[in-house]
C-alpha cells in the first residue's frame, strides 16, 4: 500500500500548481464577474497536454492515468473551479465515451482534436424534467432510413455551447426492450446540425467561467454512424462514465477544500484583531486545522478509489463515498474560510467568495449527495 506520489505524478502536480497559480489566478477573478469563459486559459491547458492526461499518445494524448487528471483538476480547483470543470466535463463527459465506446473512425476524426484541448465535447444526459432519475429520460432517436432523427431537451449541459464545443453525446430513447423498458442509446451530435439549439448560457451562483447550457432538438437529423458504440448501451456506458467522473469531481472538491486552507492560512496571519493576529486565537487555528483535517481524508478517499479504478477492480462504492465525503468537505471548508475572513469573506472580489459559491454544485453535479447514499447502501445490500 503506497499513498505517496511517484515522481512523474509529483512533477505534474508541481507544474498544474505553477500554471493555476500564474495564469488562473490572475485572470479568473474578471472572467467570473462577468460570466465569460476563459478561452485564453483553455488555450494555454491545451498547449500543456492537460486535456490529453489520460489518453494514448496514438491520439496526441499525454499516455497518463486517471490519478494524472485527477490530480491536474485538484490543482487547478485549489485556485479555481470554473477552469477545472472545464477539463473535467471535456475528458470525463465528453472525450473518454470517444475513446472508450467509439468506433474506430470516430476515434479517429475526434479524438485528435478534443485531446489537444483545440475542441471540447459535452456529455447531454440531464433533462430540464430528470436527473437523479436519468433513465426517465424523454429524449427520443429514431432510426430513419440511414439517419437519427433525435427530438427533445436537455439541461444543464457544460461545455455545450462554446466556441470551440465539437459535439455532444446525446442520450436518447431508441426503442423499446424486450421487457418493455427503455432502450436508451448514446449518438454523437456535432455542434452546428441543423434542429440542435443551444440555448443562452445560464445565469448560475457558481462555476461562473464556465459554459452551461438547455438544449433542445428539433428533427435534429444525424447520420446512423454517429451511434455511439452499441445500440440499447447507453445506460450501462453512462453509468460507467458517471461512476469514473465522481472519482474526477471527488478531486475537484478536494482542491476547493485545500484552497480554502491555503487562503485561511494566508489570511490568519495577516488579518489583525484585538492586536493580534487573527491566526493566534485558538479558536481560528482550529478551525483550520478541522479545515485541513477534512481536506486530506477527502484526497485519501480519492485516492483509494482512483488505486481501485487503476487495478481493474470494483470502484462504485469507493467513488461514490469519495464525492460524498469530497464534496461535504469542500462545503464546510467554503464555509469557514468565509467564516475566517469576515466581511470580506463576503465581498465577490475575494477567493473564498468564489469557492463559497463554487462549493454548492459540488454536492448536486454528476449525482447528488443523495445519489450517493443511495449507491452506497446499495453496496451495502440495502
Ligand atoms: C452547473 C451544472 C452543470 C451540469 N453539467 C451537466 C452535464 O454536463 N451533463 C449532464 O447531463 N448533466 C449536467 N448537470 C446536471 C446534474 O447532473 C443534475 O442537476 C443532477 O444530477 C441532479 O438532477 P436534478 O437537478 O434534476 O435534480 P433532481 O433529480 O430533480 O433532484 C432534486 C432533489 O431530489 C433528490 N432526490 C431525487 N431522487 C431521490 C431519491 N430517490 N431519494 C432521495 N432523494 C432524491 C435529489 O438528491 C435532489 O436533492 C449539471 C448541473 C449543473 C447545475
């Protein structure tokens, strides 16, 4: 059993940290206020290998593992979310079904581009009337002669509608099962084909750099080949994908959590009060000691479930009490940081502001906490 990172994991910690650091932190603060998203930030990720961590050089990728991404978004999220969702939305969600469902030749003509990060894809799952309950989804395919011809909305979808968003896989209804339940199939839609509309992103209390956006589709007519592995899967691959992506959320959390103690720390000993610092009372120490505690338990369960995922073995449970536990640190953690810096705490321009607003999400994206109870006790044969 080893908790400690090789070299090579330690250097892109080290570098994701330097970049986040100094060409996040300077510049996201403006994109937030003004709900813009930092294609300049996005850019500069690509040119790093960041949107290729976990995938095959053949493809342009890094040849990195899941513990790499999870470990890029960390960094990035200790600075700021917006920019980790980002990465993590256009990997989990949007590049890995490619990669891990896709046909050859759909590998080959988006892979390439979605890996150096030049484009980004979305993962449509969500319907303005069913998340938790994904599989009560509206959305319909139709097979018509050699196209789909896909009809219905969905929610909430992140890195939908930018400049550079290549296409989005949509699950949809394709038929009926022989048991009379939902056949569910996943099918590329490339920005730009007629009948997709991208609805005006929406004005959201977090994660304001980055790109949500309803969707609806109107006769949205794609050719048959854009069925994303087998027809009737779709259930089983997002299951799949949500289970890994908890693990990358559960990251993501942990550097909202880490930089609420980063900025704590920073704070206490600059903050003065009743002539001290604000760092010498008790009372303040140990709360960010509390802070820290919660941060490091939250990475070690992350931890344990990226080893599960790396060895091939079963990881539900370990992802789901990794995003469960990440994502209630990273609230309370919010919360006291706040708490730490007073009134400022409360002032948008301040770090802890934004995590404050940020942390929130973490407890609903990709499975609500309830979710997560639910597939733990599950586990647990309840
Ligand atoms: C900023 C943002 C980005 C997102 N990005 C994406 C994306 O890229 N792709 C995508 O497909 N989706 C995306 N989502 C959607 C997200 O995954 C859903 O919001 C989430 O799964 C919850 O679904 P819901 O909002 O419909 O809530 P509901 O499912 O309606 O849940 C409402 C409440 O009821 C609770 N609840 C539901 N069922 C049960 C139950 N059986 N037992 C106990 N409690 C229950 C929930 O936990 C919750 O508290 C995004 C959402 C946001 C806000």
């Amino acid at each position: 059993m080893d908790f400690l990172l090789d070299e090579e994991h330690e250097a892109l910690r080290e570098s994701v940290r330097e970049f986040a650091r100094d060409v996040v932190a300077p510049v996201i603060a403006d994109h937030y206020e003004h709900h813009t998203f930092p294609y300049d930030v996005v850019r500069q990720m690509g040119k790093m290998g960041l949107f290729g961590l976990p995938f095959p050089e053949e493809y342009g990728g890094m040849g990195g593992d899941y513990l790499a991404l999870c470990l890029a978004l960390e960094e990035l999220a200790r600075v700021d979310s917006s920019v980790a969702v980002t990465l993590e939305a256009a990997i989990s969600l949007g590049a890995m079904p490619i990669y891990r469902y896709g046909t050859p030749e759909q590998k080959a003509r988006w892979l390439p581009k979605l890996v150096s990060g030049e484009a980004l894809a979305a993962f449509g799952l969500t319907e303005p009337g069913f998340g938790s309950d994904a599989a009560g989804m509206q959305t319909r395919a139709v097979l018509d002669g050699d196209e789909w011809v896909i009809n219905g909305s969905k929610a909430f979808i992140t890195n939908s509608g930018t400049e550079i968003t290549a296409l989005i896989n949509v699950a949809a209804v394709t038929g009926t099962t022989a048991d009379g339940g939902k056949e569910i199939s996943t099918i590329i839609v490339p920005s730009g084909t007629p009948g997709l509309t991208v609805h005006p992103g929406y004005s959201k209390v977090g994660w304001c750099a980055s790109d949500t956006h309803e969707l609806s589709f109107d006769d949205c007519r794609v050719p048959a080949e854009n069925l994303l592995g087998e027809r009737g899967r779709g259930l089983a691959q997002f299951l799949r994908i949500l289970d890994e992506g908890r693990i990358a959320i559960a990251a993501l959390a942990v550097g909202l959590a880490q930089g609420c103690v980063d900025e704590s720390v920073r704070y206490a000993g600059q903050r003065h009060a009743f002539g001290q610092p604000i760092g010498d009372f008790q009372a303040i120490k140990f709360k960010i000691a509390d802070m820290q505690v919660r941060a490091h338990t939250a990475r070690l369960a992350y931890y344990d479930a990226v080893a599960r995922l790396l060895a091939g073995r079963e990881f539900k449970q370990a992802a789901a009490i990794a995003k469960l536990h990440a994502s209630d640190s990273a609230m309370a953690n919010a919360r006291d940081a706040t708490q730490i810096f007073g009134g400022y705490g409360f002032m948008n321009e301040t770090p802890v502001a934004r995590f404050y607003r940020d942390a929130k999400i973490l407890e609903i994206g990709e499975g609500t906490s309830e979710v997560q109870r639910m597939i733990i006790a599950r586990s647990l044969g309840l």
